[in-house]
C-alpha cells in the first residue's frame, strides 16, 4: 500500500535546489540553460526531494533535456512509487500498459492508474476515463468515463488561456502534404520566413498572422509576447481591427511586455469596436460584464455581446450562453442558453463544449445523454497542457530520434488521443524503433490502429484490416478484414477499402468470388479519389483479361466460341484496353527522346 508522501520543509535544502531549477526553467529557453536546470534537480533528487526526483525519472523516460534511459527511469518510479508518488504509479501504470520498459500487463496498469488516480494525477484520472468509456481491459460503463472525463475537465477549463484559443498541432506522420505552406499544422521555416518578410515590408494580414501566433504559441512557433506586440503594433498602426483588440486584450490581462491597464484595453477595444470587430465588441462585453475599469453593467455588455454574436464570433456566443444560464442582466433561460453554447460549440470554442457537456450531462434543457456528454468533457480534457507533447514528439520524430518521440506518442495514445494512437503504430510497424523487442512491435501496432479505428479514423479502419488480411500482430482472418474494409468503405468512403474490397470480391477471399461486384467496387475507388485512377484502371484491366481467358477456355470451339466472342467484343471495356496502349506507346515514345 502506498504511503502518503510527506510535506518537504521550504528550508529543506532539496526544495530550495528544486526551486531554483524551477525557476530557470520559467524564465530561460536556453537548452544549456535548461540542462543546468535538471542538474539542479538531480542534485536536490540524491538528498531526497520527491518532485525533483520526478522531474528526473520524466526526463529518463522521455529523453527530454537528458539522455533517454527507460532502466534508470523505471527504478527510480519504483522508488517514487513507493513513497507515495502518484505521478511514478501513473508512470508505471503507463510502462505496465505499453510494455516499455517492463512486462506487458495491462492489469497491472490499470491498478498502478487506479493509485495515482485517487492520488489525484489528472493523466491517470484522464486514462481511466477513457478506459471505462471504450471497455478497454476494465467493463465498458459510461457513467464511469463521465466522471473521470468531468473531473479533469473542470481543472483544466480554469487553465484555459483567455486568448483566441487555438488547440495544439496534431500532425499525422502518415499524412505527408508535398508542398508546405502555411495552412499546415506545423509551419515550414521558410514560409515562416516569407511571413516576416512580407510582415516587414508593411502586409497587415502577415502581421496580425504572426501576432497572433507568436501571442499563443502555435503552429510550432514559440509563445513570444515581445513579437507579438511587435507584429501586432504594426499592424494597429496600419489601422488593422483585429490587431486593434488584440492589443486590448494583452492589455486586459497584461504580461511580460506590456502591464494591465483597463483604461488602454477600453481604448484599442472601441477603437476595433467602431470599426465592427467583433473582437473588440466582445472585449467591450467583457470589460462590462467583469466591471474592469468601469461599473458592472449587464445590459451594455449584453448589446456588445449580441453584436459580436452575430458575427459569429464563438466567444461572444458563449458569454451569451452564461448570461442566459445564469441569469445576468436577462432572465433564466436554460433553452436559449443551450443553443448558443451549441453555437460556440460548433466553432470550437472549449468552454462552450464544456458547458454543453455539463448540459447533457445533467439534462438541462435537452434530454440527458452520457454518450454525448463524455464525447465533449473528452475534447476539453484533450486540451490539457499534455496535448503539448504532441509538438515535441513530432520534432523528435522529425530530427530521427524516434524512441523519443515513441514514447511521447505512446503516452497520449493511452489517454485516448486518436492521432497519437496512428502515429505510435505507425512508428512502430516501421520497425526502426528499439524500445520494444521485434516480436511485440506488430501485436502492439495492431492493437493502437484498433483503438484509433474504433475513435473514427478511416486510415487506422483500413490498416486493422491489412492486419488481419496478412496476419501482422493478430491471426490471419480474411473475412473479418472485409469487414473492417467494409466498415471504412461504408463510413468514410475510403478509396483503399474499396479497393482491397474489390479485389477480395475478384479472387474470393474471405467471401464468394463475385466479379460483377469486383468491377463495381473498383470503379466506385476510382470515384472515391483521383488517387485512386490508376491502380483501378490496371485492375480493371487484369480483372477483364483474366475474365476473358478464363470464359474462352470453358466452350467448346466450334460455334460456342463465336457467340462468346462477339458478347465479349462488345461487353469488353475497349476504352480502358485503349488508354493502356496509349500510356503504353507515350512511354516508349518518351523513352526513346532520351535514349
């Protein structure tokens, strides 16, 4: 039984190395700075301090700022464990789940997750959530998921930052765009450095772009308050609205660069207001519903809010949804304050899915559903200040260091994020990976694309059943591979499924042979996706070929044949025979040019 872990002394001279690491950390993004940092964690670690133990054992096993060691992680979460430490039970419930490190027992993760949950570690808490929600190695109940999912849900809305909020990139590994651009989820350096060329030769969109991101950090761009401030006066300078109230709004809340100063946030917000920025006619609303600056009035913030609602701006929406819930300034209204969290919902906006989450889940103004509320307590746990680890792992992936990158994914696989579930798998089935033994990297990859299958994803739909069509990581079983190729041709139209499907109909597998099916599914993959054409158009012709031959020798010839050949002549698809030579003769052709 773990015991509970004793309250550190602020003259404990492990805490006090523990805080100076802490603050280093704060206040520098120097990585030699940084290793300095963990070196004042290891210190304060070997006289004794828990949490810079845990700081240590986490760099360990995920190889960030240290050299990754997934032994020396291991003893030292055994150790923490031991003392109590609900972050080592959560780490080891992790390691249990997944194999690394130690034996694969998921019994045994559920227990170490069930310790560090009642510890009150809100990534177990997350992981358990999901594990009742799906039935995975624990019975499938949804009123268990709920309060797992509410709980973490209600911690993390407070931490929201009160900026546009921009949930983190979730790059898929498998999804490779040929052309960067800036419309990607992690921004290509020299389209970043095309923004601030542009930005400096005075375009207001690169401007307010960079602004914004560099005010949120996103798009794998650092959080940088000096460089938003500059991108962003710039821009008000040109008379740009949105740089207008966003300056209002680091000005409302005030930061490194600039102080809070109501006074100058009511001014750039009614600058951008008179201008119809909605922006700024929400932070109107805000400065009067809140009373900063100015007497609380709820009637002027309801008209600042309203305007900007109508714009479609999902934050003025949701302030309208707690104004009707709640009752400020207008009178209770449980329907009308449902349908604009609906509204900033569909846009997005996290605390209008939370308070719909709450809304279903208590039955407020709509029939009570535990299905849907889990869905939306589960996007806002996805928010959490771990949906970061998404941008480290994909860095590490991108610089090859893909046993750090691994096991960051890993990790959010287990709470449930689907992407991390296919990009772990396919990181896996890529076998250049050594923190699992040849013989576990299938079973394990298979079971991933199962669960992010099961979450929607059609890619991960069609891979499961590649595993079952080839026997990788499971038994090989045709005809439930048609089913999950069925499964993602039926819900997400998926070329592939299609295609495997097609070809499974022509040469019987896992079902009867059934050509006239086979011609039908190839030709609805080449529909699915351009993609899609060319391996259909070969298909196709095989499939006629072979059907051909196959017929031919089955009659007689004497006038059998005649008939048979003249029905085949006219039922033959001479278009596509016609194209093949056409392909066949350009390629010669282009051959030749350069011989």
């Amino acid at each position: 039984m773990p015991r509970q872990q004793p309250k550190k002394k602020k003259s404990d001279p492990g805490h006090h190395l523990y805080e100076i690491g802490i603050s280093i950390l704060k206040h520098s993004k120097n990585e030699n700075e940084i290793k300095g940092a963990y070196q004042f964690f290891a210190n304060a670690a070997d006289i004794g301090n828990v949490k810079a133990a845990e700081k240590i054992a986490s760099a360990l096993l995920f190889g960030n700022h240290m050299p990754q060691n997934i032994t020396k992680a291991k003893q030292l979460y055994v150790s923490l464990a031991n003392k109590g430490s609900h972050k080592a039970q959560t780490a080891l419930g992790f390691m249990a789940a997944t194999g690394i490190g130690m034996e694969y027992n998921p019994a045994k993760a559920v227990v170490y997750y069930t310790f560090g949950a009642l510890g009150g570690n809100l990534i177990s808490q997350l992981i358990l959530g999901y594990r009742h929600w799906t039935g995975l190695n624990v019975p499938r109940n949804c009123e268990a998921a709920l309060i797992k999912y509410r709980n973490v849900a209600s911690k993390i809305v407070v931490e929201l930052d009160s900026y546009e909020i921009i949930p983190a990139e979730k790059v898929k590994l498998m999804e490779k765009p040929e052309i960067p651009s800036a419309s990607h989820e992690i921004m290509d350096w020299d389209i970043y450095q095309y923004y601030r060329f542009l930005a400096e030769k005075g375009d207001r969109y690169a401007q307010v772009f960079l602004g914004k991101l560099h005010l949120v950090g996103r798009r794998g761009l650092e959080q940088d308050y000096y460089k938003a401030y500059y991108y962003l006066t710039k821009a008000a300078n040109s008379g740009s609205p949105n740089a207008l109230a966003l300056l209002g709004k680091m000005h409302l809340k005030g930061n490194a660069v600039v102080r809070q100063n109501n006074s100058a946030a009511i001014r750039y917000f009614t600058m951008a207001a008179d201008r119809g920025n909605p922006i700024g006619l929400c932070g109107l609303g805000l400065i009067y519903l809140q009373g900063h600056g100015v007497a609380v009035n709820y009637g002027q913030a309801f008209i600042y809010f309203q305007k900007a609602a109508e714009k479609g701006f999902a934050t003025a929406q949701f302030h309208l949804g707690i104004m009707y819930y709640s009752g400020f300034g207008v009178k209770k209204d449980y329907k009308t304050a449902f349908r604009y969290f609906l509204l900033a919902s569909q846009s997005g906006h996290p605390l209008g899915i939370y308070n719909l989450a709450h809304m279903y889940a208590t039955g407020t103004a709509v029939f009570r559903s535990c299905q849907t509320a889990v869905e939306l307590y589960k996007t806002v746990c996805e928010l959490g200040s771990w949906s970061e680890r998404f941008l480290t792992a994909f860095f590490a992936y991108r610089d090859g260091k893909l046993d750090m990158s691994l096991v960051q994914y890993m990790l959010l696989a287990e709470m449930g994020y689907e992407t991390a579930q296919s990009n772990a798998a396919y990181i896996l089935e890529s076998q250049k990976t050594n923190i699992l033994s040849k013989d576990e990297l299938y079973p394990m990859a298979f079971l991933l694309w199962n669960r992010a299958a099961a979450q929607g994803s059609a890619f991960a739909r069609v891979k499961t059943g590649d595993y079952y069509f080839y026997g990788l990581g499971t038994k090989k079983d045709h005809a439930i591979a048609a089913t999950h190729y069925k499964l993602a041709s039926e819900q997400h139209r998926s070329a592939q499924a299609l295609f495997n499907l097609a070809y499974m109909y022509e040469h019987g597998l896992g079902m009867e042979k059934d050509t006239l099916l086979a011609r039908r599914l190839y030709d609805l993959a080449a529909e699915a996706s351009p993609d899609a054409y060319v391996p259909v158009f070969f298909a196709l012709i095989k499939l006629e070929t072979v059907h051909l031959f196959r017929k031919l020798l089955y009659y007689n010839y004497t006038t059998a044949w005649k008939q048979l050949f003249i029905d085949r002549v006219r039922s033959f698809n001479w278009d596509l025979l016609l194209m093949m030579l056409i392909t066949f003769m350009l390629v010669i052709l282009f051959g030749t040019r350069y011989i």
